[in-house]
C-alpha cells in the first residue's frame, strides 16, 4: 500500500539517522535492567516529520500538535525511536463536520513485508453521522483481525485519550481507559502476535476516501478544506529497541498491563454489547470456510 511504502522509506532514512546520533529524548530515562525506558512525551523531541512537513504545527513547548490535511496533501510524524512493549497514550480531538475520506490515525508500526502493527484509525463521515474507530493488529503480515466500533460521544467537541497497551501476554485498547479490545497471545495455539519486531509509533492525518468512508462510496469534499484534527499529552511507558536491540525488551510491561480487573471486564462488555460495527470473529460470510483459528468457539477464550 501507498502507506505502507511510504512508511519504509522514512524507516531507511530514520535509520541512518540513529546510527549518526544518540537519541535525544525527553521525559525521564531510566535503566531498569531494560534497554532505556522513555516516560512521558513531546512532540519536538521525540518524533520526526513523515510528510506534509509545512502542515504539522506543533505548539505549547512541544506538548500539542495539530495535523492538517488539505487539497493538495495530508501531514504526519513518526517517532525518532523503536519500542517493543509499552503503553501509549494520545489525547485526540478529531476533525469536525464533514470529514467524510478522512483517515486519522494513531498506530504503532515495523516496517517489511513481515511487518506487525496495532492500529487505531478514526474513519471520518458526513456531518451528523457518526466516526467509526478502527482497530486492527497485523502480525507476521498478517492483518484482517478489524473490530470497529462507534463512540459514545462527540470525537470532534473535545480531547480524549486514546491508548495501546502492548505486551509480551495481550494488547489492550482503550478509550478514556475504558478497555475495548484485548488480543491475547495465543502463539501457542499458532496464532501470530507481535513479539519480536520493534515498531515505531505513527500520527497522521490523510485522504483514504477509496476506501474509508461507506467503503469508499462516499469521497472527501475537498471545498470544505483544511481539515484539521488536534493532538496533546502524548505519553510512553515503554521499552527502547532501536535497530533491533529487543532482548533486553521481552518481559516489558510498562502499562502493568496483566490483564483487566472486574470493573474494566463490565465496562468492557458494556461497549461490546452496545458499540461494536464489525468484528472478524463474527464475519461467516468473510470466512466462510472456517473463521480464524482464535476466533473459533474451542479456542475462543474471555477477555483476561
């Protein structure tokens, strides 16, 4: 894909960067028997531009950002740094009115044809018609794992906190630290799961309208130009591995993430019975000869 090429060759240039420098990151660093852990975020010192370089407008010491995507080109940054594991967090305030062809995203990413990814991608629509929040985890290139999902609020009104809780057991989604996905590591059962490719984290807004609103029927009406959406806070508690250096990584947990207690499980099941748009394990007619090993009943297990 257009993204996916464009995201290798800023990791070729970004590469060739960190083997000149050491990184300078801001927010606290410690070593705790991990590669350097970075806690806390900024934008300015943490991140480097991908593209629409002009139309990134970072603000506030560093601390908030807004994207902007126009007639001619969208905008994004990536992060100077590799994580394998950690906790992310990004307040996001979303693009508003018609925002129909628009694509935010916030995911985390490795490069390659084997590349793994978690994603957050908020698909804009027709004013008065809702978002819809986009999850998916590829693994050993190996995507197609789609829950999505509407919000119980106004995206566009105000700032909320969007997160990734990645480790070695699960990853956790959520919103305003309500959980709304877990994916367990059942590499056991021979379901892929990102464990042993360090990704960098992503920030971009961009014209998806071939596919991103009502399956691309519905395409970005460019007279309402610029579209802007608005980020801040963002924050990482997570474990360094540039250029490959994940050993001292593999038992990271840097969300305490292990798993949800019995509040979250009952806030979880709440947003499942009311929210979901799409969930793979359910699609019979996408896999009509089977579902995916993890979703099948014997396999299926409860959220942990």
């Amino acid at each position: 894909s257009t993204r996916l090429q464009k995201i290798e060759e800023i990791n070729g240039e970004l590469s060739k960067k960190l083997k000149e420098e050491d990184e300078d990151c801001s927010g606290k660093r410690l070593e705790n028997g991990f590669n350097t852990i970075v806690l806390g975020g900024n934008f300015n010192t943490l991140f480097d531009n991908l593209f629409g370089e002009e139309r990134v407008d970072i603000r506030d010491d560093g601390n908030s950002m807004t994207l902007t995507l126009d007639e001619y080109c969208g905008s994004g940054i990536v992060s100077k740094n590799e994580y394998l594991y950690g906790r992310f967090d990004m307040k996001v305030k979303l693009v508003p009115g018609n925002s129909a062809g628009t694509v935010t995203a916030y995911y985390l990413s490795s490069v390659g044809a084997k590349h793994d990814e978690i994603d957050i991608e908020f698909l804009g629509n027709l004013t008065g018609d809702p978002y819809l929040l986009s999850t998916n985890v590829y693994a050993d290139g190996n995507g197609g794992r789609e829950v999505q999902f509407y919000l119980w609020f106004d995206p566009t009104e105000d700032y909320h906190t969007y997160s990734i809780d990645w480790n070695p057991d699960r990853i956790i989604i959520l919103v305003d630290d309500i959980p709304i996905r877990v994916m367990l590591n059942r590499q056991s059962i021979g379901v892929p799961f990102p464990t042993k490719r360090p990704m960098r984290v992503y920030t971009t807004l961009w014209n998806g309208d071939s596919w991103a609103t009502r399956w691309g029927e519905v395409k970005i009406d460019l007279s309402n130009a610029p579209f802007v959406a608005g980020f801040k806070n963002f924050k990482a508690n997570a474990c360094i591995a540039n250029q490959g250096q994940i050993e001292n990584c593999k038992g990271f947990n840097g969300g305490k993430n292990r798993g949800l207690d019995t509040e979250s499980k009952r806030n979880m099941k709440k947003i499942l019975s009311k929210w979901v748009v799409y969930d793979y394990c359910a699609d019979l007619r996408r896999y009509a000869h089977g579902l995916p090993y993890e979703c099948r009943k014997e396999n299926l297990l409860q959220f942990e």
